[in-house]
C-alpha cells in the first residue's frame, strides 16, 4: 500500500507523538475513523492490523522525531501488511 505524507501532513504533525505525527495524518486518510500508531518500523490500524514500513518511512520517522520538519520533505513509501 503506497502512503503519501504531504507538506501539509509535515507541517501540522506532532514530534515524538505516534498518533499525531505526519505518517500518522498520512495513514489516517487511508484508514478514516481508524487509530493509527507509527512506530519506528510499523505502523498500528485499528485493533490488529499491523503494516512494515519501507526503509523511506522509517528514516522519514527518524529525521521528523530528531531533528524537526524542517528536515523532512514530502515523501510517499510503500506499507506491507504484516499479519
């Protein structure tokens, strides 16, 4: 599943925040009404769905939480379904 994190996603995302971050937004469109967590290689839908996310996701999550959305620019990646 391809995820689009937008520059409006970037910059109304919450560091440090798994619910509220810009991959958060990004999945949330795809999954309307879902719980969305990222955490650093998956992210959480709902009760019980997990995704993998490809390496792009993991360093985007890693530049975002460290250093702030200046340093980030607007990506999409692949998810896998991991269960």
């Amino acid at each position: 599943m391809k995820v689009q994190v937008t520059q409006d996603d970037i910059i109304k995302g919450v560091r440090g925040d798994s619910c509220f971050c810009p991959i958060a937004r990004a999945v949330s469109r795809r999954f309307p009404g879902k719980k969305i967590k990222v955490e650093y290689n998956y992210v959480s839908v709902g009760h019980g769905k997990w995704y993998l996310m490809a390496k792009e996701g993991k360093d985007f999550v890693q530049n975002f939480d460290c250093f702030g959305p200046r340093f980030v620019k607007p990506i999409e990646f692949d998810m896998m379904e991991s269960n």
